[in-house]
C-alpha cells in the first residue's frame, strides 16, 4: 500500500524518521508530499494514495476525487475541519484524528505567551503576574484540561464554560466567563456553532487590563467584531498562534 | 522623617502610590530619585535621608558616607549584593531586605522564559516540550521553590541542589545536577562563593539540546568560560533577563 504524507508545513526530521520506520516494518511504501505550493501538486501525486496523513492540510472534494484509491486520511492533530468530511463520506473513506497528542505541547504554548503577554514581551518594566488571576477557559477538551492542570500549579484561579462536560467552576453561559475572568484562554473546536462566535460583544465584558489567548482556529473570532473592540479598549492583549486573515486586522 | 526612594529602574505607578500613602500616613516624607543617569545625583540628594528603600541600585560606601543620617536601608527585593554591607555595619545603619516578595514574578518569567525558549522565541516549526523533562534547580530558596511548584505542574521531573536545604530529589555535588538535567534554572545568590561559579566546567556536562535559564545574577557566571562553552555547543540555549557585561559576550 501507498501512504502519502502531506503536510505544508512538515512534521519534524524525527517524527518523520518515525513514521517511515513504522510505515516501512509493515511493508507499505512512504511518498511525501512536503512545502507545496498550489493544491495541483497535492492532486497530481495523490492518485497513488491508499492512506493519507496530513496535518492541517486542507482536503477538498476535489483532492478526494483525485485519490480514487484512498481508503483512510488521517488528520494529525484534534480539528478535522480541514477534511471535508461529507465528501469522505460519499467516498467511503474512513477519516481519523489524534485527538490529545499534542494537547501537552499547545497547552505550554498557552501559559508561555499568556506570561509574555503579561510581561509585555519580556521588556523591562511593568510586568504582571499570572498568579491569583482569573482564567477562563472557554472549552475544556484534551487542551484546555493540561493548561487547567498548569494554570493550578501557576495558583490561578479557574472557572470553565464548556457545554459538553460537567466539571469543578463551570459557568453555564459564556457570557459569565468573559466577564468574570482576566484571561481567557480558547480552546473551542471550529463548527458551524463556533465560527465567529467570539466577537465584540463577548470580548467587551473582559475585565480592564484583560487578555485572550487563541491556540484554537482563527475563524472562531469574528475579525469585524475583534478589531472594533480592540480598537476601543487599548488595555486588551490578545496573543495566539494563529494569524487573522483580514487585511483590515493586519494594519492595526 | 525623609525617607528617600532611590530606583534608577522605577517601580511601578501603582507601587509607588501605594509606598506614598503608607509613608505618608505614617506621618513621614517621600523623595523620589527615579531614572538618575549617575551617582552624583543620588549622593547630592541622600543628605536628608533618615531611611532610603531601594532595588538592585548601588549603595557603595561613598552614598552611605554622603547619608549622613540614614538609619535604615530597605532592598526591596531579595539579593543584598549591592548594598556595601561592612560600610553600613561601621556607620550603624540597618540594612533589610524583603526575601520571598517578589518569587512569584521571577518563578513565572522564568518558566515563561523556559517555554519561549524551548519554542525557538514562538517561531513556527520544531519545538520542544517541557513535560517529562528534567529540570535542574540550582539553588532552592523563595524562587527556586515557586519554579519548583509550578513545572510540577507542568509535568518536569525535578532535581534540587541546594547544600543548605534538605529535600526530595536533591543532588550532593552541583556536577550532578548538570549532568542530570536538560534544563537548568539558577537561583544562587550573588555571594563571594557563587561569583563566577557557573563557567566551562559545569555548563559542558548539560546533555545534548539542554537550556540555562538565569534569572539570578549576571555575576554568577563564569562570562569568559561560558563565552566558550556556548561556541563549541551550539545545541545549548541560554535565556536570562539579566544581560552581561562582557564585550565579547554581546558579540556572540
């Protein structure tokens, strides 16, 4: 069987070492498709896939149709809103996803740019702590559970909205996160439900001096919303990891 | 009574109200030298000093002598290294520290520090975790303790060195632990014994990819055998908020 790695921006030298030793013991054939540019490249090589791996690769109808004999994608990583699922499905391709492998390494992520954040880029001056400080933490999956776990040894105090689970300091509307936390860290899934879902409204309840924190998807902020309300309250700090889109929201 | 607030680095706006109101309650009188260029300044203007508060400015024998009536010294923070404590002895004056008030802060820089660090300052690509490392804390006082606290939280496994508390997972000989640990966070004081002691000898037994983090002092470092040591180990990471004065080193 043909398994073909697809990832834009690769995996590590040594995650890949790792998946060609497994792939090639149990007698499969590597291709990989690395840094492309254009999805031609993507379509043109996958006609030979019988599996696929990606990581936030986005796999359309159209690459579906071009890997005719495609049986598994799996997605490296937890969202899979990359992956048109309902075409998949047509296909009879079965779709995974590795929900909580890397939840450790975006959770460090999280509490590292909240303290630089809060230390203003590590500049002299004022800083501020994370101790003692409310964290709200707006979905709690496999993420925002380790940075839950890392806030607590940090002596945050914590309050969750998440709708799906029952748990300690849970809020019933998000509403009540936003205005009662300092932080908010955002660790939604990107649905239909939750795109564009944090927008001018909830963000103007954070309390003075607050901060968001996004390792989630970029498209569950309205950017309109975002950037009129970080325009009114110069005292927000937004930090993440996933660059807005919007060319408005680039200039400020 | 004057009580005189000398902070070349100021504290903050809100700090120095709050300093205000208490001395001010208490019936006495706040002079501010904040952001002096030179000594002078601060020697012109200590003459009616009754109690002087600090942070890491220098207080040498020549300002004591221009205090003529100065009966308390207050370092707000933790170190003393910068206070001629012997000149003060002779001239009778008191001299205090505030150890344990500012740990928090530097414990979360310094883990934050760590993160960044390990995350090639935020940059896309390979980065590493924390978890499941081994983190060397040399010297376990107030700060040492809190950054103890929080990578636990963080899932570190941890090794102390520290010849006068007695704990867990404690090393007899400083070799060890940096031969043990891919991370090393130093938190000696600046003392006759300490000045110089991290150099060439110890920093090569750190393992292959490891880190120094130092939100100690400069002086604590062997400048001239760190300078060597990190040439010939380019894997090594070095991260610290307090920069060296060596030439060469700013060079490198």
């Amino acid at each position: 069987m043909k398994i073909v790695v697809i990832t834009e921006k690769p995996f590590s030298e040594n995650a890949v070492k790792g998946i060609r030793e497994i792939i090639e013991k149990a007698g499969h054939e590597m291709i990989m498709i690395e840094r492309y540019k254009k999805k031609e490249e993507v379509i043109e090589r996958i006609k030979e896939a019988d599996g696929v791996i990606i990581r936030s690769d986005k796999i359309d109808e159209e690459i579906i149709k071009a890997g005719e004999k495609i049986k598994i994608i799996v997605r490296a990583g937890s969202g899979y809103d990359n992956i048109d699922i309902e075409a998949c499905n047509k296909a009879r391709i079965v779709v995974m996803n590795t929900p909580g492998q890397n939840s450790n390494g975006v959770a460090e992520l999280c509490i590292g740019m909240m303290i630089f954040g809060f230390r203003k880029g590590f500049k002299e001056g004022k800083g501020r702590e994370l101790k003692d400080k409310r964290l709200g933490i707006c979905g709690c999956g496999y993420v925002g559970k380790r940075v839950k776990e890392i806030a607590e040894g940090i002596g945050m105090k914590i309050k969750i909205y998440d709708p799906f689970i029952t748990t300690e300091n849970q809020v019933k509307e998000i509403e009540e996160l936003f205005e009662e936390c300092q932080i908010i860290s955002l660790h939604l899934p990107l649905t239909k439900e939750t795109k564009g879902r944090i927008g001018y409204e909830l963000i103007k309840r954070i309390p003075y001096g607050g901060m968001i924190c996004n390792t989630a998807r970029k498209e569950i902020i309205d950017e309109e919303g975002f950037i009129k309300i970080m325009r009114e309250r110069k005292d927000l700090i937004y930090v993440t990891d996933v660059a807005p889109t919007s060319k408005v929201f680039k200039k400020n």
